[in-house]
C-alpha cells in the first residue's frame, strides 16, 4: 500500500547507514516513519515524527510519512491534518494533492475531492490517476459522455503510452461510472471487471 513497500529494502538501508553515524536529518527521520508504516509498526513511526517535529524537523516529508502512520492506527482526522500540512507546505507536489483528494473521497466529499485531484492533474500533466479521479468525479455529478468523452479519450491515449496499470484501472472506472448512469449496463459491468482486474 501507498507505494512503501518496493523501497522498503533501500530505506531501509538507508536508515542503517545514517543511524550509525548518528546523522540527524528530517530526510532520516521521514524514512524511519515510512519503514515503521511497511512494517505494520505504524506506533513506532507516529513516535519517531513526535521526534523530529519537537527537534525542529517541520517537514513536508514528516507531514506525508506521519499522516501514513496515523491513518494506519486508524486516526483518520488527524491523518488528515498532516496531510493538509504536507499539501499546504507544498502545494505544487502533485502527489500530496492526489492523496488529499483520496482521504476526501473516502469520506463521502466530493466538493474536496475533486479540487485537489484536479489540483494534483494540474501541476503535473502525467498524474493520470488524478485526472481520472476528476473525471469520475464529475461523472458521478451527473455529466455525461458527450461532455466527458473527449476528455476520457485524451486520457485512455496517454494511458495507453505511460500509465501504470493502478492508473489505467482508475480509467475504466470512470468509463464504467459513465455507462452505468447512462444505462448501459453491459459496457459498464465489462469496464468494471476490466478494472478490477487491474487493481
């Protein structure tokens, strides 16, 4: 989940070498955090941020890697602050806004939501996930193919080339959303099933 564990082995490593030379820096302190979130440790990782915040680590890597730890212990609202912090130190980060507009979706705000994943496709054009996000988004206020499908075409090209298959199921997603409302029940049962399969 969230990407951790494919670097958790470098990380790892990473955190060895400078704990061994007692290397204090906001860098370590936010790859101790996300070693603790890999490992299910996500007590450990809240505490490490605890220790970087009170040494003077404001970070927007602390606020990311805390609001992983906190979501893990189920403190979803605080989970969310921190990611508002991360989002509000750097707004220009696609990847802070693309999580803001999840943990809104989650819960139920689709005004929020759409803001930071079209925030997220704004400030970077390869983040296809977001700009599917949005789409779905707009889909399920009631848009439909004729206004949505030039966009969603645009979308399934660039997929086509660059997209991770989490991406490309997000796509069909919205292609599903769209033939559902629309009536089309077969198109949207194969769409479904063709994200599923790549989730």
């Amino acid at each position: 989940e969230h990407g951790i564990s494919e670097y958790k082995e470098k990380a790892l490593e990473w955190v060895e070498k400078v704990r061994d030379k007692d290397i204090v820096r906001v860098e370590r302190y936010a790859a101790e955090i996300l070693v603790s979130v890999a490992e299910g440790r996500f007590e450990d990782g809240v505490n490490f941020g605890k220790k970087s915040l009170e040494k003077g680590g404001i970070s927007e890597k602390i606020f990311w890697s805390m609001a992983l730890a906190l979501e893990g212990l189920g403190q979803h609202e605080d989970a969310k602050d921190y990611l508002r912090k991360a989002q509000a130190s750097k707004p220009n980060v696609a990847h802070y806004s693309n999580a803001l507009g999840d943990i809104y979706d989650e819960d139920g705000d689709v005004r929020n939501s759409h803001f930071f994943w079209s925030a997220a496709a704004k400030n970077n054009g390869n983040q296809i996930r977001a700009a599917a996000r949005g789409l779905l988004v707009r889909a399920r206020r009631g848009e439909t193919f004729e206004t949505l499908g030039p966009l969603l075409q645009k979308l399934d090209a660039t997929a086509a080339e660059q997209a991770s298959e989490k991406a490309r199921a997000d796509i069909f997603w919205v292609h599903a959303e769209i033939a559902y409302r629309e009536g089309r029940f077969d198109e949207a049962v194969g769409a479904a099933l063709k994200g599923l399969a790549r989730n």
